[in-house]
C-alpha cells in the first residue's frame, strides 16, 4: 500500500491462518509485524535467535530428509487441496490420498522397518 499496490496473494494466504480483521489492517494500512507477533498469529512457526537460524533449519531439513519423499508430497498435496473444500469433499479427498499412500512401496517398506526395529530405507515410490 505504501508504493502503490496491494498485497493480494499474501493477504488471501494470511488471513486463512492469522486473525482475518488483523491481516485487513496489515494490508490496508501496509503495516509489518515482528516475528514474535507472527508466530503468536500462528503466521510461523518457531521463532529462533539470529546467531541459532542456521542450525534451527538444518535440524528441520535433516528431519525432513529422513521421511519418506512420496509421503511428504502427498501429505503436502492434501494438507493444502483440503484446505479450501469443505467438510465432506475434504473427507473424500483425504480417502482419496489415503488410499494412494496405503498402496505404496514406501508406506509397506516404513511398516517393515518398524517391525525388523530398523531404519526405513524409501524410494519414493
């Protein structure tokens, strides 16, 4: 607002996780927050000290890179698509990627691992 424009996507995207009323109020009088207040909005997650940043996101990428990539991109794909449907046809949706992921290599090979008390070796597949 302060140039001349409009946060569009991020207003939209914002206000399904934050106080609708407090994101109009950013985006109309092109306000900022501080990162203590986003993470207290839920607009982020944690909320570290600049000198630990480094390390804070190479722990999340190291227990990221340990999952499964196949269940990650489902979990993701339908985490976000149910996201804007309602009750019902979130429900099926949610069926819907069940079933792939029960169907899966990674999915019998992540069961397999648990039972023989190792770690999981995925393919992604």
């Amino acid at each position: 607002m302060k140039i001349g424009g409009f946060p569009f996507m991020v207003s939209m995207l914002a206000s399904r996780q934050a106080p609708p009323r407090k994101i109009a109020e950013m985006a109309f009088l092109g306000e900022t927050i501080g990162a203590a207040e986003a993470a207290e909005w839920g607009l982020i997650n944690k909320v570290v000290p600049a000198g630990e940043f480094d390390a804070a996101v190479a722990d999340w990428a190291g227990q990221l890179a340990a999952k499964s990539p196949l269940m990650l991109r489902l979990g993701a794909d339908c985490f976000y698509e149910q996201s804007l449907l309602d009750r019902e046809r979130a429900a099926n949706l949610m069926t819907h990627y069940m079933l792939l992921a029960i169907e899966s290599e990674d999915m019998k090979e992540g069961i397999t691992a648990f039972f023989e008390k190792r770690a999981p070796v995925w393919t992604g597949r």
